[in-house]
C-alpha cells in the first residue's frame, strides 16, 4: 500500500515535469531558434538555396554534375538514381563519397581515366599537373566548391565555349570565390554552381 501510495504522489509531479519540459525544450527553445535563425541567417537558415526570379537552381551547399565543355566541372560525384522521383516524376539523383582505398588499384585506375579526361579537354595545359579535387571525390561526395586552382585549370575552355575572354572567365571566378576566414582559418574555394549561373547569365 504504501508503495502504491508513493507512486500515486509521484506521478502527477513528474507528469506535470514532463509537460513543462516538453513545452520548453519541444516549444518554446525551438521556436525561438527557428525565429532567431530566420532573422539572422536569412537563406542561409532555408538551405542557400539559389533563386532567381522565382525558380529555384539548387544550393550552394550541394554539389551539382555539369559535364558539358560550357560549363565549370567540379569535384567527382559518385551519382545513383534513387528510386524515389520529383513532383514530375523525374529521378532525384543522390552522391556519396567513393570509399576507395587510396592505396587501391581500383582508384589508381580511375584517377588516371579523369587526369587523362581532363587532359583530353584542356590541351593548352599539356602535362601541366591537374589539380587534385578535380580527380577525386570530397569526404561527403557533394562538395560544392573546388580550389581556385582547378577553377583556374578550366579558364581557357570555359572562354572558348562561352565565346568570352579568359579575363571575363577569371573575373567571374573572383567573385565566385570565398576567401580565408580571417585570413588563415580555411581554405580559398570557388563555388562551381555560382560560376556556372554565372556563365549562363542567370546571376551577376
């Protein structure tokens, strides 16, 4: 009985403790970190996405393939068609990192195929080394940004296709481009979607 009892005290004070907390921490905490995130971070809060007279390119978080000689290349994707599709019944695209051991022939193989690829498309660089993150994959599979070196690597064939002057192509790169924070933390990076929206005169 007196068990029962004590259970009895007990239970409308921790059911009561369980509804403030929820209410604090479930509610309130998150709705005020929803707002202050909404007002300080702006589209940063919504995912970065870019967006231009109502329609929608993607983020500048997410890495996207672009293949085509008129357009920046950016780091390795390994790409698989998820099973799931849009609102228009097209196939959503996922990536993941390659999980390849660098010690491995398979990734020795397919290293040489994409310097010899790169290569192939940018013949003004003759032997001239190709930069790393252009032949192997991020960490996450969906970087969106590559070095200003690789950006640089492409200039001459991102002119000749656009029919614009390397300096044009550079000077979208520069603006493309994130600088150390603070001058030290960091890596410089270029984000390859804003430089292709760029290209296509979508962004200015």
């Amino acid at each position: 009985m007196k068990f029962f009892k004590s259970v009895q005290s007990v239970l409308p004070r921790a059911g009561l403790l369980l509804l403030v907390m929820t209410l604090l921490c479930g509610v309130l905490y998150t709705g005020v970190i929803t707002g202050v995130s909404q007002l300080a971070l702006g589209d940063k809060a919504n995912g970065s996405i870019i967006e231009v007279d109502g329609k929608k390119y993607g983020s500048e978080l997410l890495g996207q393939q672009y293949t085509d000689d008129s357009h920046m290349w950016g780091r390795i994707m390994n790409l698989d068609v998820s099973t799931f599709s849009d609102e228009n019944g097209k196939p959503l695209l996922y990536a993941a990192p390659s999980n390849l051991s660098p010690a491995g022939e398979e990734l020795k193989r397919l290293v040489s195929e994409r310097v010899a690829r790169l290569r192939a498309a940018h013949p003004e660089k003759g032997d001239a080394p190709v930069p790393v993150d252009l032949v192997t994959c991020s960490g996450s599979g969906l970087d969106p940004a590559i070095s200003p070196a690789a950006a640089e690597y492409q200039v001459a064939r991102l002119a000749k296709h656009n029919q614009i002057s390397e300096e044009e192509v550079r000077g979208i790169i520069e603006k493309c481009t994130t600088n150390k924070v603070l001058g030290i933390f960091g890596e410089e990076t270029v984000n390859v979607l804003r430089v292709n929206l760029m290209l296509d005169g979508i962004l200015q």
